[in-house]
C-alpha cells in the first residue's frame, strides 16, 4: 500500500489460518474442549433454562402486580427482548453439552 492512509491500517500479509486453511471466525469456540454426547447434563444444570425461568417469573412477577406496570414501558420491553434474545445467544455459544433426553433418572 503506497497511500497516505497506510501508516493508519497495518493489514498482516499472511492473516493466521484455521482449520481447513480458512481464517478463523470463532476462535474462542475452536479451541474449548467439547464434550462428547453422552457426557449429558440435567436442566437444572443448564444456564440458559435458569436464565429464561428467571426472566419468566420475572415477566410474572409484572403482570400479577400492577403496581409494577407503571415502571414498564413499550420501549423498556423492546430493550429486554434484546436483551434476553442476546444472553441466549451467549449462552448459546458457551454451551458444551446437551441436556439429557427423556424424563428417567440417571
């Protein structure tokens, strides 16, 4: 690059590669150990179902006071829907093993 920008923007000719010879696009997800399938888990042991039954008895908790609905807005439930749909994603991406199948103990 022969501009007057090229000392602003430092490209590295050769960026690292990934697996395949693609650069990486989730590197923090390539390298965290993944469980294998059968090494499953409870609900109760899953983040992303406490996160949403907190946020459901939360969402309750509004409806059945109404003392409370003076505090809540349209804007203010657009912004928490964001915000929830966004703390799923993370979870999401942080998740390592599935939850068991089936109602049994085990």
């Amino acid at each position: 690059m022969n501009n007057r920008f090229s000392h602003e923007l430092e490209i590295p000719p050769n960026p690292p590669l990934g697996k395949g010879g693609t650069p990486p696009v989730r590197p923090f997800i390539e390298k965290r150990e993944v469980k294998p399938p059968n090494d499953s888990k409870h609900w109760y042991q899953s983040k992303t179902i406490w996160f949403n039954l907190i946020f459901i008895l939360a969402s309750l908790l509004t409806t059945v006071a109404p003392t409370l609905e003076q505090y809540t807005s349209a804007e203010m439930y657009g912004v928490l829907a964001t915000a929830v749909a966004l703390i799923n994603a993370l979870l999401r991406l942080i998740t390592d093993q599935p939850i068991k199948q089936g109602g049994g103990r085990g």
